[in-house]
C-alpha cells in the first residue's frame, strides 16, 4: 500500500472536525427535552412550562356569621376593611414544567387545596398571576356536580360537555369512563339510589379516563374497597410514567408523596418553605412537626 492509500493530517483533522459538528448538532436538537433521572420509564420532562404561580395571593375574608356576610355588601369601605382576613396563599411563586410529578406537602390549613383550587379555576387569584397550558383534570371533590336526578351514565355526559369534549370525544370518555368505575347496572340507575363510594368511583373514573394534560390529585386515592384503591393506584402511575402527564399530588402521607413524585414544595401557612427533590421535600416536612 503506497503512501497515498492513507489520508493527510489535514484529512484526518477535517473528519474529526465534522464528527465535532454533528455531535453538537444532534445534542441541540435534543437538548429541549431533559430524562429526568431516576424515573422508571424515563418520562421526559420539557421545558415547556406547565404551571406557573406569580406572587399570588389569596385572601378570604371571614365573618362572624351569614347575617354579617349580607350586611358586608351594603358597608363603605371602611367599615368593610375591618373584617377580618386571612391569606390561604401568601406571595406564593413557582413553576413546575410539562411532564413533572410535585407532591405539595402541608399541615391541614397550609393553603394545598386553596393552590390546587386556583390550577383548576375553582377559584382565582387576590394578587398575582395563576398561569396553567393544558387541559386540566381533578381529583379534588369527585362527587361534586352530579345531578342526583340523572343516571350515572348520563352524569358522565352532563360532565363531559361541561368540560368541553364534543360529542365524537365523549363515544370514547364515556365506555372508559363507565369500564374503569365498574358499577354494574347501577350505572344506569338515578345517582341518588348511589353510596357515597358509589358517586366517588364514577367522578374518579371520569377524572382519569379523561386524557389529561394536567392531573391535579387532592387525597383522592382513598376510593373504595382494597381493590378499588389499588386500581386506582395503578392507573394514576400509568398517567404519571406513560402518557407524560404533569401531575399534582396533594397528601399528608410521606410514603405516597415518594412514590409518585420526583419533587416537593412544602408549604406552610399560605407560604412557600422548601421547594425541591423529594427525598428532602419529606425530610423537611418531617421535621417542622
């Protein structure tokens, strides 16, 4: 083999200079989604923003009774800045991106659901900015919204079109809906004849057969029998690990947090204390009782 068969320096500093080129053109292109690490299937997490809480605020005012509430609307304004307030938020602030599952931890009176409420457009804001891209599915009161007259079928129908799925859409919610709760004929029966159970398994099943891009989940997994809940527990990791859900999990329990989420914001009267990893979320959480 002569001399000519191998490449120059200069050819050989060329080839490496491209290779170079096209690492670094790949890793950009991939660089806009993170694996987060640690996660069993490796659900990416984007960095398009999900959630994001801006300086917000809640206040409630609280009265002494109903006759005083009704009073309230007829008093100047003075008279009306004496009633006492309390701030179920205070200046609260944080961001949480596509795909992440945050766990909020709290003593009861914290301000999670007061949080969680806003997310879901229960209730608004008194300062700030709530900001929320997606389709928001709840967990929070899953009986909330039947009517008692209608069957549980057409409950499911009233509430679709209520949470804007056209009809196309509500052929496919609506089987998955009814399969996941598994009611029987009762499915078909008024929801007043339904036990409080009952009514809890048919708005869990509408929350989670519903395609969420959001899933805010309020101390809801308690639905039920044994099997129930462990039904319940699987489909909520198959949202979370699968389908690339953002996901929000509301509980007392340390166990369940670690289990489902990979961060913790822990909140304490209305205010934000720690926001970060789970395994320190928990640890700080324990040790402020």
């Amino acid at each position: 083999m002569s001399s000519s068969d191998y490449p120059t320096e200069e050819q050989v500093a060329q080839a490496a200079a491209n290779a170079e080129a096209e690492a670094k053109s790949i890793e950009a292109e991939s660089s806009d989604v993170v694996v987060e690490e640690g996660h069993e299937n490796g659900t990416p997490v984007s960095d398009e923003v999900a959630i994001c809480f801006d300086h917000v605020t809640k206040t409630y005012k609280l009265y002494k009774n109903d006759k005083q509430r009704f009073a309230s609307i007829f008093w100047g304004k003075k008279k009306r800045e004496l009633v006492t307030t309390v701030n179920a938020n205070n200046d609260l602030s944080f961001e949480i991106k596509k795909g992440e599952a945050v766990a909020f931890l709290g003593e009861n009176g914290a301000g999670k659901s007061t949080a969680l409420k806003m997310v879901t457009g229960v209730a608004y804001p008194t300062k700030g900015t709530v900001t929320v891209n997606g389709h928001v599915s709840a967990l929070l009161e899953l009986t909330a919204g039947f009517d008692k007259a209608l069957t549980g079928r057409e409950n499911v129908r009233l509430r679709g079109k209520a949470m804007g799925f056209t009809d196309e859409q509500l052929e496919t919610l609506i089987p998955k809906t009814i399969e996941f709760a598994d009611l029987g004929v009762y499915i078909d029966q008024p929801v007043r004849m339904y036990s409080s159970g009952m009514k809890s398994r048919l708005g869990f099943g509408l929350a989670v057969s519903s395609d969420p891009e959001i899933l805010v989940v309020d101390e809801a997994l308690a639905v039920g029998d044994k099997r129930f809940k462990e039904k319940c527990y699987a489909r909520v990791r198959e949202i979370m690990e699968d389908e690339n859900v953002t996901v929000l999990f509301v509980t007392h329990s340390s166990g369940a947090a670690e289990e489902f989420c990979k961060r913790g914001i822990v909140l304490d009267k209305g205010t934000k204390r720690f926001d970060g990893p789970i395994e320190e979320a928990v640890a700080f959480y324990d040790n402020m009782a």
